[in-house]
C-alpha cells in the first residue's frame, strides 16, 4: 500500500492483491471523535482491489467529511458499521459511487441530526 497525499487525491494507493480493511476508520483521525471537513474525502478512491471497508465510527462528520471516500471501490463488497450521530451537509455524499460488488451494508444509520444532503447519492451506481 503506498500512502499518497490527502486532499482531493487518493490517500491509499492498492496495486495488487485484495485488501480487507478491518477496525475503526477513526485510527486515521488521531482517534477523534469527529471526521473533520474533507478530511477522508476520496482517501480509498479508485482503490479496486479493496473488498471490505473499515467501520465509521464518529460522533460527528462534517461538512464533505467523507465524500467520495469508496468512489470506485468497484471490488468492495462490505462495511460493516456506520455509527455516526450527526452528519453534516453532504457528509456521505457519493460515499460509495461505483461500488458495484457492494452486498453488505449495515441496515441501520443512526445519525439523528442531518444537515441537507447529507446522504445525497450516497450508492449511486451500485
């Protein structure tokens, strides 16, 4: 795994050999309670060979928190866990845009404040 830049470019760069991603996504944030705005936008994008995701577990995503985060995971099959209690405007948006494989997604989000957009084409082409 080559770790790159963040900042609209992708922060994990997996060229070969599939890769499941286990724990809480929150490890990256300095184990913060809140995913800043833009922080982990587009950070597994384009990552092909990802098949499982790491859980999000926050008690706040911002603004674009994780937009476009999984947008091309075309081999991304699961996720386990999003528990996240207040989303901000566009926080989800595209999260996981061309996850074709994706079968498993947890069945509740639990957020119970949600700024406009929050969710907007949040599986779009899957």
């Amino acid at each position: 795994m080559n770790n790159k830049i963040i900042g609209g470019n992708p922060f994990f760069n997996i060229s070969y050999g599939y890769v499941e991603c286990h724990g809480n996504i929150m490890s990256l944030c300095n184990n913060s309670n809140i995913i800043k705005e833009m922080s982990l936008t587009s950070i597994f994008k384009d990552a092909y060979y990802l098949k499982t995701a790491p859980d999000i577990i926050a008690d706040e995503v911002e603004s674009a928190g994780c937009w476009w985060m999984f947008d091309g995971c075309s081999n991304l099959k699961s996720i386990d866990k999003i528990d996240v209690k207040k989303v901000g405007g566009s926080g989800f948006t595209y999260m996981f845009n061309n996850c074709s494989s994706l079968v498993n997604i947890p069945s509740i989000l639990p957020a119970t404040e949600l700024a406009d957009y929050c969710y907007n084409k949040m599986f779009y082409n899957c």
